[in-house]
C-alpha cells in the first residue's frame, strides 16, 4: 500500500503541520497543493518573514492554493 508523503499546509498561515490543528493560527483548513519552502528561525530579523506575515518560527511555504 502505498503511503501519502505530500505534507499539509495551513491555509491561514502557510505552516506545515502534522496535527489537525495549526499550533499558530488555531484553524483546521489544510491544503496539500503548496509550493515553495520556507524555514523561519527568527521572525523579527528576517525579511522573507516580513514579507510572508510570519511572526512564529517555523517551516513555512511561499504559496498555498
């Protein structure tokens, strides 16, 4: 039987997640069509997380359908 490795996104907020709600944003709408990553270790010095409102560290990605 074959295994789905395709990762979940949080529709809100663009975070990776395993659970069935996003730790950031509290919300329960995922998408697994995504593209791009992002790994966000310090929101408050980083551009690209300024740019992607993200104010958490975490596994991020650039767009989200």
């Amino acid at each position: 039987m074959a295994r789905d490795t395709k990762e979940k996104v949080c529709k809100s907020c663009r975070r990776f997640v395993k659970t069935e709600k996003c730790p950031v944003c509290n919300q329960s709408s995922f998408s697994t069509s995504w593209k791009g990553i992002a790994f966000i270790n310090d929101p408050a010095d980083s551009e690209i997380a300024k740019a992607l409102g993200v104010t958490a560290p975490g596994k991020y990605c650039l767009f989200v359908k």
